[in-house]
C-alpha cells in the first residue's frame, strides 16, 4: 500500500464559500472522485497536507485515504497553489484499486549531459516532452523516467522507445513519438518542435 495517509473529514458546505471556510479553519479542501460512486468533498489539515505535499510523493502517486476506520487507495491528480503564498488551497483525488491500470503522466530527466557529444559542441537539449503519460498498474507508477544522454551528438532524437520502461509499464500512447532532441541551432529546436506538434495532430 502507499507510503502516505491523508486523514481526511467530510466537508458539508460545498462551492467558493465552502472552501473559503474550510481554509480559515486551518484545513484544504479537496475532492474525492472516480470509480462508480458520487464526487465528496473532503478537507485534509494543512499542516498535514503540506508534509505529505513536500514529501514528493503525494501527485500523481497511489496514496491512503483515510476516514475513521476506513481506508482506501487514492491518487492526487491535482493540486492547486495559492499564486502568492504558494500555499496548497484545493486538491483532487481519484478513486482506485491498487492492482487497477491507469494512465497518468510521469516527469522526464536526463543525465549525463557531459558525456553527449552533441552538447560538448555547443548543441542544446531540446526537450519536447517534460512528462510523458504511461500505463501502469495504480501500485507501480514509477517515481521518473530517466534517460542517460551519453553519447548522443547533434541531431539525435530520443523517442520512447529509447526509454527502458519498468516491468509491466508501457506507454499509453501506441505510437513512437519524440521526446527531446540534441539541436544544433534554433533552427532545429523549431523543426523538432514542429515535428511534435505535427504528431500531436496526427
């Protein structure tokens, strides 16, 4: 089961004033939804909220609902910040099992940067794709995929399939698409990004 607990209480007063209430009284509010049952709203204490927050694993991670003596698997899917005091002021989460396949979208990095000859000479990465959306089983998500760039010269295009996804992980997309490129000019960073937006078309 997931590494976090979210205690969290039924919210009565639902909409903008519901909200605005539940933050004066220390609390987030939030939504719980998905699966074959109504949307309720919840609220989770702020500080407790923040904790599991800036763990890292809290978005888009299997995570404990817990309500009384109930618990259930849930994901967060979405949570807003406050655009001045960065502030957690609402949050989503969804309903799943924990051996049920879902879609969600899992962050990319790269490393060994001065291992690429591409960039050695000047070249620049450029990433078309910060996260790409996989298939996995709700208790498997992977925390990132992680590409090593070694090797790679100008004019290389790193697609998904150059990725090596763990076990039972696939992506939710059928196709090959790119990812990032080494580009040599701006001129290439524009026809990868042209060749990305021609794929999200397609």
């Amino acid at each position: 089961m997931a590494d976090i607990i979210l205690n969290v209480e039924l919210r009565e007063r639902i909409g903008t004033g519901g909200a605005r209430a539940a933050r004066r009284e220390g609390l987030v509010p939030g939504v719980l939804y998905g699966g074959d049952k109504d949307p309720v709203a919840i609220t989770v204490k702020s500080n407790e909220f923040r904790k599991a927050l800036y763990t890292g694993k809290l978005l888009g991670h299997l995570v404990t609902l817990k309500h009384g003596n109930e618990t259930q698997p849930v994901i967060a899917k979405v949570v807003d910040m406050h655009p001045v005091t960065d502030e957690p002021i609402h949050f989503d989460l969804f309903r799943v099992d924990a051996h049920q396949t879902i879609k969600i979208a899992v962050p990319v990095h790269f490393k060994n940067h001065e291992a690429s000859p591409g960039l050695k000479k000047g070249g620049t990465l450029n990433v078309v794709r910060h996260d790409v959306e996989l298939q996995c089983h709700a208790d498997a998500i992977p925390e990132e995929l992680v590409f090593d760039l070694t090797g790679l010269d100008i004019g290389d295009t790193i697609r998904i399939s150059a990725f090596t996804l763990p076990k039972g992980v696939e992506a939710a997309m059928d196709r090959d698409f790119v990812v990032a490129t080494v580009a040599g000019s701006s001129a290439s960073a524009s026809e990868a990004a042209e060749e990305a937006a021609g794929e999200a078309e397609a």
